[in-house]
C-alpha cells in the first residue's frame, strides 16, 4: 500500500475496506485520514472491513 492514497485503496477494495486511522514510522498518528492522504513506507494502517463482502484484493 505504500505510495498509494487512502483513496485509491479504498476504491480498489471496492466498498471492502475503510481506512480508519494511519500510525505513521514517526509515532504519529492519524485519524479518519483523508483520501488524499499518501501511505508512507513502514506506516501501520488500520482497517475496518464489512461483513459480507469478499476479502479484498490490496495490491
């Protein structure tokens, strides 16, 4: 995921995932990012999926 936006995840995943939150390699953490937000090498990224939907594919 890392040089994607939070955008382009979640549309990859196709209403499969949300992104919640960012803990980024410096300690800091963002919350409910914007889909402008790039995801950075060694950032976390928590996520929240919906029931019922097939596991999304994240390249």
């Amino acid at each position: 995921m890392a040089g994607s936006s939070i955008g382009k995840v979640e549309q990859e995943a196709a209403g499969g995932l949300f992104v919640i939150a960012i803990n980024r390699k410096n300690g800091e953490t963002l919350t409910r990012p914007s889909p402008a937000t790039v995801i950075e090498p060694g950032d976390g990224v928590v996520v929240i999926t919906r029931s019922g939907r097939s596991t999304p594919k994240i390249s």
